[in-house]
C-alpha cells in the first residue's frame, strides 16, 4: 500500500464521521455521535490509560486485547490558525520538511526506508487548529516506530536545500487543490465564512508566501509551537500501558519546553445571506450550502449531529432520497458540521449539473425550513440512533481509529468521553431538541452558499434563490 506524507485535513463531520481529507487518503475517525450499549474491540475494564508527564506532554494508551498492530500517533495543538499572513501555510510546510532528515537520519529517504523495511503505514496532516503524525506497524515494531517519530518530533533539521525543493512540490499540492472543484470548494466556503482571518485562510498557504519562507521561519515555529504541553501521544493496539509509559519518557526525553499561544479569536458578522463564487468552466457545479452554527464546545453539537444524521445518514436519509432517488440531481450528496474552538457552521454540500443548480439549492433548502416546522418522528430518530451505533462500532476496530477517537478529544477539547459515554449523548437528543436547533440556526442572516462553477458572482437567480428562503 502506497502511504502519503502529507496531507490537508479539513475536519468537517458527516454523518458522524471526521473526514480528514488528504491527497488520496481519507482518515476516520468518530467524533460526537452517543448512543448507548456499545462494546469496544478489546475488553479492557477501561477503554484508555491518561498520563501526564512532569513536563506537560500527555500520553494516551489504548490496549486492543485483539489485533497484531500497533500505532503511535503524536498531535500538536497547532495549525494555520496560529500563523501571520507573513507565514501563512507554514504549519503544512513545515509538516512535509518533518520527513526531509533528522540528525540521526540525514538522508531525505532514511526515514521512510527505515518504515518500509518493516511494512509500516504512515502518514502526517495538517488542519487549521492541529497537526498529526502517526505511524501504524505490526506490534513487534513498535521501537522502530517510536524512535522515528520522536527523532523527526525532536531533530528534524529543515535542511535549506531541501526548503528550497519542496517548494516546488508545495506549489504543485496547491495546484492540484486549485484544480479539484469538489476539494476547493471547502476552502472557498471558509473563506466566505471567515474572509481576511487566520481561519479563512487556506491551509496551504498562497505561493507567494511559500516562496518566500526561510529557513529561519521553519526553526522559529516548531521552536514555539512544537512543545511539550501542545504535544499528545496516542498509543493504540495490543499493549502494556505502563512499559509504553517508560518507552514514551525514552523516546521523548528531549521534548523541547514551552508555552502555548492563543489563536485570534473569529469575528463574525453578517447581516443577510452571502455568497461567493469561484468561476471555473466545468460539467458540474460543486456547491457548500451553510448556516454559521455553534463551537465544538457547545452542549448543542450533539443536536446538531442528530440533525446531520437525519439529513444524510446513509442511502435512506432525506437528501439522499430527494436529491438522488426522487429527481436524480447528484452523484453526491452530504450533510454535516464543522467546528472550532470559537465558531462553526453547518452545511450542505453536492455537485450537480450547472443547468439545475438552481433546483438543488431550492430543495436543500426545503429540508432545511422542514426540519424547523416538523417534528422527527420517532421512528427515525430511532433509526439514525442506531446508524450511530453501526458506524461506531464498524470504525473503532482500528488502532489507528482508536489513536485519533482519544487524541482529537483531549488535544482540542481537554476532555476524553468514552465511546458509551459520547454515544449516550446522541440518545437524550428529542425530536423537539432537533426542531429548536434548526429554528436556531436555519436563518437568512446565517446563510451562505460558496460555488465553483461557470457562474458569475452577481448572478441574479442564485442571489434570489439564497434571498426568497
């Protein structure tokens, strides 16, 4: 299996999920879905070991009593959110230089032949709030595992001539995001959503920044920002907790100290509906339809995943059922939520051909106003209930499902729930707490619609179609 190296992650939750997108890869794990009676793959009395260091750099292990693999995943606290316009894609630059050589490893291939030789998955990704690097192998190579991971985490050498090469493959991942309308239209949509902030700016950065990045700039951010208590390790497979423990504090020994910077917070304002669009000649229309919703801190999130959950829980959710089997408008079609630490938004997303754009909006937005004015009977909201349930059991059979389930909760929210204890929230979710969400946030005001297609931004029809909801 070919692994990647890098990757964009733009966290956004559908159907319960978090899709990670990366160049060919998507990674998954389970966020906010809570439905009760679920087992776990390993039969430990708990599910995970949480440990803090003297220093601060928190640890997570997660025996599976059952599997041969194992994977350590490390996760920063910090992404493209925490950048200056000046620096702006250097957290996704610098998460490529990470596998350019270390002191030990002074080659550019020494590190990924070292992983091949032992058949080993890895990968690395970066998104607006954190940055992840995991490697998954047969447990027997966990030492080599580890002491790669922790020897880029702490002595990657961001070699200037390797800087000025990868600058060229940093240009080409834009190009090749620039040129797939269905991934774009995310960035443009947050864009819309946030304008001239750290998040509303595109991950990767622009190619003006990216040529311009010295060597200096890399050594000062992970200098500051790749720290001890930004750090979380995650552990998962058929492990003893305590001798991870010790191999943690060996590996780890020279974790650089430090202080955690704050984000700038979002200022939102918007006053009617908005609309951004990207003209592109092409077949087919990709669109993110969005309502500014709530913070991943929010108690309402819960709600708001039923919501999505009824939207587009598989092949006999209500999307799926108007836009694909009644009229045949899209290939694709999703509901779901994004959150952050201060803001998020609820969206609606599908491609669909240019001449019926128009209706396709219309009838997402139908569902939406129907979500307000009717009850979810109980027969669905039993149904997506137990979809939930499904799903989490089917993606937490994985070590690395597992590294990520425990890692994202504690890195962004300082907060781990078991999966009983996060199924058990989407079970208190009523149809009358669905109903009060989407009065909530189903309004004009909070309404935005971001297109990549052969359009025009002053385009009357669209505007009146976002107008005359």
């Amino acid at each position: 299996m070919k692994t990647l190296l890098s990757g964009i992650a733009r966290r956004v939750i559908i159907n319960g999920w978090i899709y990670q997108r990366t160049h060919e890869r998507v990674r998954l794990s389970f966020c906010n879905f809570h439905v009760n009676l679920i087992k776990m793959p390993h039969k430990t009395k708990n599910p995970y070991n949480f440990f803090t260091y003297p220093n601060g750099l928190r640890l997570i292990t997660v025996p599976m009593e059952h599997t041969e693999s194992v994977t350590v995943l490390v996760m920063v606290g910090t992404g493209s959110r925490y950048e200056t316009k000046e620096i702006n894609g250097i957290s996704h630059f610098l998460e490529h230089m990470m596998f350019k050589g270390t002191k030990k490893r002074p080659k550019v291939t020494d590190i990924s032949l070292e992983l091949d030789k032992i058949g080993a998955e890895y990968n690395a990704f970066t998104s607006k709030e954190y940055t992840g690097y995991y490697v998954k192998c047969a447990i027997e190579k966990i030492d080599t595992a580890m002491d790669v991971i922790s020897d880029i985490f702490q002595n990657s050498k961001f070699d200037a001539e390797e800087i000025e090469r990868e600058r060229g493959v940093i240009t080409e991942e834009i190009n090749m995001y620039l040129d797939t309308p269905m991934r774009y239209v995310g960035d443009l949509f947050e864009e819309l959503m946030y304008g001239n902030q750290p998040l509303g700016w595109h991950i990767t950065g622009p190619k003006e920044v990216i040529r311009k990045l010295t060597r200096d700039d890399f050594v000062n951010y992970f200098n500051t920002h790749y720290f001890d208590k930004n750090t979380v390790i995650a552990i998962a497979g058929n492990i003893d907790a305590d001798k991870i423990k010790d191999k943690v504090s060996k590996y780890f020994s020279d974790i650089r100290d430090g202080q955690k910077l704050e984000a700038l917070k979002v200022n939102e304002e918007q006053s009617e509906p908005c609309l951004k669009v990207h003209e592109k000649k092409t077949d087919q229309t990709h669109f993110i339809l969005g309502f500014r919703s709530y913070d991943y801190f929010s108690k309402k999130e819960p709600t708001l995943d039923a919501m999505s959950l009824v939207l587009s829980a598989g092949f006999s959710s209500r999307l799926w059922n108007e836009f694909r089997d009644k009229r045949g408008l899209s290939y694709y079609v999703r509901a779901g939520s994004n959150s952050y630490s201060d803001v998020g938004y609820f969206e609606i997303s599908a491609g669909v051909d240019n001449g019926r754009l128009g209706e396709a909006l219309k009838v997402a937005l139908a569902e939406c106003h129907k979500l307000t004015q009717e009850l979810v009977s109980a027969e669905e909201l039993s149904k997506i209930k137990d979809y939930a349930r499904g799903k989490l059991a089917i993606g937490l059979e994985t070590s690395d499902d597992l590294a990520s389930f425990y890692a994202d909760q504690e890195l962004l929210k300082k907060e781990i729930l078991s999966p009983e204890e996060k199924l058990a929230r989407l079970d208190k979710v009523t149809a009358e707490d669905i109903m009060a969400v989407a009065k909530e946030i189903f309004m004009p005001e909070k309404l935005n619609l971001a297109l990549i297609g052969p359009f025009k931004e002053d385009d009357g029809e669209i505007k009146k179609v976002l107008h005359s909801w």
